[in-house]
C-alpha cells in the first residue's frame, strides 16, 4: 500500500524510474544509475507520513527521475525476490509476523532494521548509505543530492 501512495505521489518522471530488482540488471546495462531503496510496511506511520511529504517537493521528484532509479521493498514481502544473483525470501518470526530476507540485507543497521529505511546502491548493487528512520524533505533532498555526487 505504501508503496502504491509513494509511486502515485511521485511525479510521473519519477515513478517512470520505480523497478522491480529484477529489472534492475537490464537496466544498469541501458544506463548506469544508483538504485534508492524504500523499504517500508504497510502498517508504518511514518512510512506513510514520509511517503506523503515527499509529494509537494518538485525537487525531490526531478531528482529522483534524473539520477536513480528507485525500488519500493515492503520489509515484510511474502513473495521471493531473485537479486543480484541469489534468491532472498520471507523468513517468519511468529504466527502473521516475519521480515523479508533482502529488506533486512538493505535495511539493518547496528543490528536492526527499522522502518521507513532508505538504502542506496551503486551500479554494482553494493550499499553506498543506509538511513534508518523518517526523513523529511529537505534532508532526504540533501541525502540524494549527495549520493548522486559520487
């Protein structure tokens, strides 16, 4: 869900950079970018709440169309992902909870993942930066205009 409110809030030359890693190699070989990675659930408030801040800022969204391209992971996907040459999938941790085997991969840090996190990728699918924890739009601005830099 929150992955369908970002891509809608995104300007349409933003969501036109909104993959599935999958594609992601076809991609790179077209035109080499870094990769942003949101990682959010369903039922994060500030996924959400930064999801929607994101929708006023034209910057951001001009940003985000011409530097990367951008990969919405829900941390709690059920379905298998085929990455970077290996297969990452859902790992339960109780009866309806669990976290995604790549959304921990992208998004843990100092031991934990938290949600929203933001984890950018080279063109050879190795973490550049991780964030974890809301953003507002001027610092994640700031972090986009920094990653495309390098």
């Amino acid at each position: 869900m929150i992955g369908l409110c970002l891509g809608l809030l995104l300007s349409s030359e933003a969501r036109s950079q909104i993959v599935a890693f999958n594609d992601l190699a076809r991609l790179q070989n077209k035109e080499q970018r870094p990769v942003l990675v949101f990682i959010h659930t369903s039922w994060c408030r500030y996924c959400g709440s930064m999801s929607n801040s994101l929708q006023r800022n034209r910057q951001i969204n001009d940003l985000i169309s011409r530097e990367f391209y951008v990969v919405l992971l829900d941390g709690e996907e059920k379905n298998n992902i085929r990455f970077a040459g290996r297969d990452f999938r859902f790992k339960p941790t109780g009866a309806n909870t669990g976290t995604h085997e790549l959304a921990a991969a992208l998004g843990t840090l100092n031991g934990q993942i938290s949600y929203p996190s933001i984890c950018f990728l080279n063109v050879r699918n190795e973490i550049v930066y991780q964030h974890a924890g809301f953003l507002d739009p001027p610092s994640l601005l700031a972090m986009l205009k920094a990653v495309s830099d390098k």
